[in-house]
C-alpha cells in the first residue's frame, strides 16, 4: 500500500537499530532450503521475534536456519537443499544492526573474515528445543535407575575456557578434565540453576551434581554424573518418575538457561546475544508459561530473543506482552508444490489503520471492533467477564464492568470508545447505510492504542 497516510499512521513495533547496545539480527532470508523453495524473508529490524507456524508450514526450518549461525560447521546444508528446487543451491542470508551481511552456502567452511561478533554463539549455545530439555528428565537408558546428564553436560561445556586458554574439551587428562568441569557445574551453575528455579512455581532445588564412574553391562567404564534434587526439602531418588511435567520443565528450562548465562561469562570479547526457543512450553502450565516470560524480560533482557510455537493460543497471549515482532506461517498446499504464507503478524490497531488507508472503512471499523473486545478481556479477570449465571457478558456488557473498574482518563477515553463502538464500529460491522466520518475512525484508533498503554 503505498496511500501516504498509511506511512503517516503506521504504528512502530521495533526499536531503531541505533538503540541498542550490541549487534542483532535485522533480517533473515531463505531460499532453497528443507520446506522453503522460494524465498521467505523476514525483517525485524533487531526486535526479538515471535513466530507462530502450524504443523508444515516451515518453523523449524528458520529455526535449523539460526542453528547454522550459531555453529561452526556449514558444508551440511548442501545435504538439506529443498527437494523441489531445480539447479539453484540453498541460501540463508542474514542482516545485522551493524550493516554486515552473512550469506551462508553449499560452499561456504568456515566462518568469514569480519564476523567476529558472531563465533561467541557457538560457545554459549543459544539454541534451546524441547529434545532438549528431554535430555535432563529422559533417557533411554539408566544407570542404577537414575538419569546420567554427562553427555549433556559435555557437550554443553565443551568451549569452556576450564583453564588459562584451555577450553574444557582441551583437557585430554581424565583426572583433570573431571575435577574441571566439577568444580564448574557445582559452583556457578549449580547456584545459577538454583536461582532462575526459583522463579518458577515448582518447589524443587538442585543439591549438587554427583561424580562418579560405573561399569556398563557390556563391561566398560562409563562417566556418570546424577543430579541430586529436593522437593520440598525433602531429598528425592528419582525425580524423572517422582516430579510432574511442569517442575520437570521447569528444572530443564533452569538448567539450561543457567548455562547460556554461565558461558556467555566466560567469553572475552563482545558477541551478538541472541536467544532460540523452539516449543519449549509443552510440559509448563499456563502460570509457568508466564513466569517464563517474566525470566526472558529480567534474566535476559540483553539478549535478542527468538520465540518459536505451534500454539496458536499461546501465540495471541504472548504477542502483547513482550516487544517483538510477529510473524506467523500457514502452508499452503494448493498447488502440487507446498510452500509457505508468511503473515506480519499485526495488532487489531495496525490491521485497522492499512484497512483505514486503503478506505476500507468498514473492515477497519471491524478489527477496531474485535481489538476493543480483546483489550477489555485481557484488563477484566475470567470471572468479570461472566454474568450471576456464569453467561458471557456481551461486548456492551463488557465494556459497562470495564468503565466501573478503571477510573481517570482511562475511564474518559473507554467512554468515548464505548461511544464510537455504539455510534461508529457497531454499525460499520453490519450492513448499515449511514455516512461514514473517517476522522471519527482515525480518533478511535488513537484512542484504542492510548488505552492499550495505560490498562497495560
């Protein structure tokens, strides 16, 4: 849409690249590569970023995208080339805040001359997955009954500077390599594992991790490192048959967040600080899917954060509570090569003010309509929005137990809303013949967006 007025309305979700502290990422493109042949773009300017993709639709291949960057190793994306594509090679391109660009291809081996800022990410390991988090609290195989974390502990702590310019995966001493990664995993980790943990709503502490070597059936000698927890302050054998899904999430998010944090310390030089979670919320109630947020906006708030679902409720519930841009992916299976849609995932108010510019005045008056009910449902708890009969209360109804609840000039500005939707939403919604005022509708998407910041 190029109407002049759109780029007068049009409501800014990112910050400019000039206010922040590190580099980001701008923009990430693909083509060529796992679902996407032709090319998908996404640009966010160095905001953090929420996608929502349903089954198929090419998440997890912007998600595999990012775990490029935040490795060493490249020449593996030849073998993922799109099955579709004819001659063209498969391509990921990222921008950054600082101007540089990265083209990541079947030729590339190493990282380029001029991306320094980037080798920190393969040290602190920002890629965080629900496999992952199985790897604390499952395993197809146990030790006495217990879950060995060793390999996971390993392979996270590997570019760990263990010693003076030694990396922890440089000792080649057994001896010092277990009393090295020991004295880090019950020290910094075990306190900062402790600490993120409380945050959550799940009653559990880590006591300390355990050393040992064992005996495997097969007659070879096998680290084993256990995680010895407390519930309640009461010591617990086996916590992965013992603890609910939601404290064992919790335990893993703990873990791993606590790592991210541990070797990101370790580094010496500055490095983009990007965070990837990929359905990461599976085992979490609703009360911890919250806490968690509350820890990326306090624990993390430096870092760039990357949030993948294929809950489309959790979706809607995060996108107004955090500072992000929001993409959302469909496929479309239309024609006989599937490919991807690719939504900006707009507010109510941004959708209003194209619809607006475009003078579509009845559309806008709509997604106006359906955001002024959405904003009322996120101010007014469940139970206010059921009548004495646990009904629920209709848009007028809403809007009566909103005006009782707020007061001031949230209060002014709800009345003069509950106006416009009376006299301006309510009938453009409909088939209603009367003159349209586009001053009016202009006004009423001011005055949601105001409302929007003060109920927040």
């Amino acid at each position: 849409m190029n109407d002049e007025r759109l780029e007068i309305l049009q409501h800014k979700i990112a910050e400019p690249a000039a206010g922040y502290k590190s580099v980001r990422i701008s923009r990430i493109r693909i083509s060529n590569y796992r679902f996407f042949r032709e090319e998908i773009a996404l640009d966010f300017n160095g905001a953090n970023l929420l996608v929502y993709g349903e089954n198929g639709s090419g998440k997890s291949t912007i998600y595999r995208a990012l775990e490029y960057l935040a490795g060493k190793r490249f020449e593996g994306i030849a073998a993922e080339k799109n099955i579709f594509s004819d001659a063209a090679e498969p391509l990921i391109e990222f921008g950054f805040t600082n101007g540089k660009e990265l083209i990541i291809h079947s030729d590339m081996t190493e990282m380029p001359e001029g991306f320094d800022f980037i080798k920190g990410l393969s040290v602190f390991a920002p890629m965080l997955d629900y496999k992952k988090l199985l790897k604390v609290h499952y395993a197809t195989t146990l030790v006495a009954g217990r879950i060995n974390v060793y390999d996971m502990l390993r392979e996270l702590f590997k570019d760990y500077e263990a010693e003076d310019g030694i990396v922890l995966s440089g000792i080649k001493d057994p001896s010092r390599y277990f009393e090295s990664l020991e004295r880090i995993v019950n020290s910094v980790l075990l306190d900062e594992t402790n600490r993120i943990l409380a945050m959550f709503d799940a009653d559990i502490s880590l006591q300390k991790f355990t050393f040992k070597t064992e005996f495997t059936p097969d007659n070879r000698l096998e680290p084993v490192i256990n995680i010895e927890i407390d519930y309640r302050e009461q010591a617990v054998d086996n916590y992965h048959t013992f603890l609910n899904e939601a404290r064992l999430s919790a335990l893993a998010v703990s873990l791993y967040f606590a790592s991210t944090k541990t070797l990101l310390g370790s580094l010496r030089s500055e490095s983009v600080k990007i965070l990837v979670l990929d359905d990461l919320l599976i085992g979490l109630d609703m009360g911890n899917r919250f806490k968690l947020l509350d820890i990326l906006k306090t624990e993390f708030s430096e870092f760039q954060i990357f949030f993948f679902t294929y809950d489309k409720e959790l979706f809607e519930i995060y996108k107004n509570k955090m500072p992000w841009e929001k993409y959302e992916l469909y496929m479309d299976d239309t024609a006989d090569i599937p490919a991807a849609i690719v939504k900006r995932g707009s507010s109510e108010t941004e959708r209003a003010k194209e619809f607006y510019a475009a003078k579509e005045y009845d559309c806008c008056a709509l997604v106006l309509r359906k955001g002024f009910e959405k904003l009322l449902k996120s101010y007014l708890s469940p139970r206010e929005q059921l009548d004495r009969n646990c009904n629920e209360l209709n848009l007028a109804d809403l809007v009566g137990r909103a005006k009782k609840k707020c007061t001031g000039e949230a209060k002014k500005i709800m009345e003069k809303l509950d106006s416009d939707r009376r006299h301006i939403l309510n009938p453009l919604s409909h088939n209603d013949n009367r003159n349209i005022y586009a001053q009016e509708l202009k006004s009423a998407m001011d005055d949601l967006e105001k409302l929007k910041d003060m109920l927040r």
